[in-house]
C-alpha cells in the first residue's frame, strides 16, 4: 500500500524540517516546499492526497495558494497552519475551502490526528461511485466519456472502453500528471511490465487521435506517469 502524500508548505526551515520528519516517521511521503509559488508549483506537477499549508508564507500566502489550489482540484483536503488566532483568518480558510485550521504552537500528536481523520474521511468520500463529468473540453475537442465518443467540428471518433478510460483520467487531471501506477490499477487492474506496455500503446493511440490540435499534447513525465496538456 503507497503512502499516502502530502504537501507542506512552510517557510520556518526549522519547524518545516521538523513537520517533514515527523510526518514522514509516521508513514507519510511529505514533500517540503518553502514559499506559496514553490508550493503551487509542486502541486501543478505531483499527485497529492492532501495539502498542509503555512498562512503567512514568502511570494505567496497560505491562503493566496489555497484558493490557486482549489481552483486546479475541488476535492483535495487542505488544512492551513498559522501563528494568528485571528476569527478572521480561521474564516477566510474555510470560506477557501480549507478542511480545517491549526493556531501555532500545536502538538505532532494533534496535527497526525487531524490528518489521519480528513484522509479517512476523504477515502470514505471518494470510495462512492464517481459521477463521470458531462463532457470535457481538450482544446477543439470534445470528449464524451459516457457515450466514449471523442470529437472536433463534424468529425467523431468512437473510442474503445479502455481508451475513453484513460482519456477520463487525464481529463480529470488536466496539465497535471496522472501517475502512472494510479491509471494501470484503476483501468488495468495491476501494476506489471505487460500492462504498461500496453497502457504506453494506447497512449500513442490517444496522441494519435489528438494530433488535429497543436496545442494539446500528452507528455510523459519520466518515472512519474503522463500529463494532458491544453494550453
């Protein structure tokens, strides 16, 4: 079973390198960022099961980069720390759409809790069935997951199950990377050589049928997965 990942971002070097190797102690993977666009850039370009934000962060603050975050993922838990007990801040976190607020100084035990409790009750969450999204705009295109069809202008192409899939899961990670491991579990049922050959060959598919747009284009990310980008 993978560690579940964490983003910290915290500007303090030391109370970041303490966070970082507690967590990680605990059994998380916790990438350590010490800015808000550090942050942010981190999160465009990694798969993260929850953000742990510092409020009062360098280039851009705590909840300048929840709100960014928000707007790239709806679902993602996003607890913010501060040294302000301000009724202020704790509402502006929430109405960003944070999880929940930490007032500094806390305890290791109470801030492990807190997150053990928001994972298991995103988990929870996302284990219902997911309601596939209308349609998605990929540039000119139009991908319709539910009918599988994949189309531009008066041309239509009819994917196959496992095509209009993994077209689903880089839609929905859109200019993010979709880990590899992540789509060979989900549409191929296991993580082996044979099945990542295989996802690689409909990868080259999917490029192919996208060609028409210039602007759209699925990158491999070197040991990491894939990246639908529509720019």
């Amino acid at each position: 079973m993978s560690k579940p990942r964490l983003l910290l971002v915290e500007d303090d070097p030391n109370l970041g390198d303490i966070l970082q190797e507690y967590l990680s102690l605990k059994g998380y993977d916790a990438t350590l960022c010490k800015d808000g666009q550090a942050g942010f850039d981190a999160f465009e370009n990694q798969q993260f099961d929850m953000c742990v934000l510092d409020v009062m962060l360098p280039i851009m603050d705590g909840f300048t980069l929840g709100k960014k975050i928000r707007e790239k993922d709806g679902q993602v838990p996003i607890m913010f720390l501060t040294a302000r007990s301000f009724k202020e801040d704790k509402v502006e976190g929430f109405k960003l759409g944070g999880d929940d607020y930490m007032t500094k100084p806390f305890s290791m035990e109470e801030l492990q809790l807190r997150i053990d409790a928001i994972l298991r009750r995103a988990q929870q969450k996302s284990g219902a069935e997911a309601i596939p999204a209308d349609n998605y705009d990929i540039g000119n295109y139009t991908f319709d997951p539910v009918k599988q069809l994949l189309s531009m202008a008066d041309n239509e192409r009819k994917l196959t199950t496992k095509e209009s899939q993994l077209l689903d899961m880089l839609c929905q990670h859109k200019n993010r990377i979709l880990p590899r491991e992540k789509a060979l579990k989900k549409i191929w049922g296991e993580d082996t050589y044979f099945t990542g050959r295989s996802m690689d060959v409909f990868i080259t598919k999917l490029r192919k049928y996208l060609k028409e747009d210039e602007q759209v284009n699925i990158m491999n990310v070197h040991g990491q997965g894939y990246k639908l980008l529509d720019v």
